[in-house]
C-alpha cells in the first residue's frame, strides 16, 4: 500500500474502534477518545500536547475562551517559529 492508502486505512479503522466495536485494536495514534473538561485530560491539554508532535495542522473552532486563547496563542507562535504550517 502506498502510504496515503496506509493512513487512510488507520484512519477507518479508527472510526470502526470509536463507532462500532470497542474492542478493536488500532494504533494507539489514532486511537479515538471523548475529551471532556472536568477530567486533567481535557481539550486544551490535549490539543496542546498533539499541537508539540505535529508536522502540519489545520484548525477550526466555533468558539473558544479567552484563556484558551492566550494559551493556544503562545503555542502557535512557538510553532510558527519552529516552521510548522499553521492554517485556520
């Protein structure tokens, strides 16, 4: 398999863990999860740390907090910095 065609396979399989069988097993990079904000795993904490490992990302928001926002801030302009394409 070429390697989009790899990605996009773990991609599905993903999809197939998080909406129809639990108990399949995929590599733990694609493994799906509810994040929530009343757990130390929450959106923010999360985002940012896969925010440290990427190569390219695009973000979309509906809304966000102010907090949130100076903290994301921070971070992109570190990626930036870093070369990471940023896009929104």
């Amino acid at each position: 398999m070429k390697h989009m065609e790899q990605l996009i396979h773990k991609i599905e399989q993903s999809f197939y863990k998080g909406f129809i069988d639990q108990d399949r097993a995929v590599p733990t990079q694609f493994k799906p999860k509810l994040l929530t904000n009343k757990t130390h795993e929450n959106v923010l904490s999360t985002l940012l740390q896969e925010l440290k490992t990427c190569k390219t990302f695009t973000f979309s928001v509906a809304f966000i907090t102010e907090g949130g926002l100076a903290t994301l801030k921070t971070m992109l302009y570190d990626l930036k910095l870093k070369g990471i394409k940023v896009e929104f």
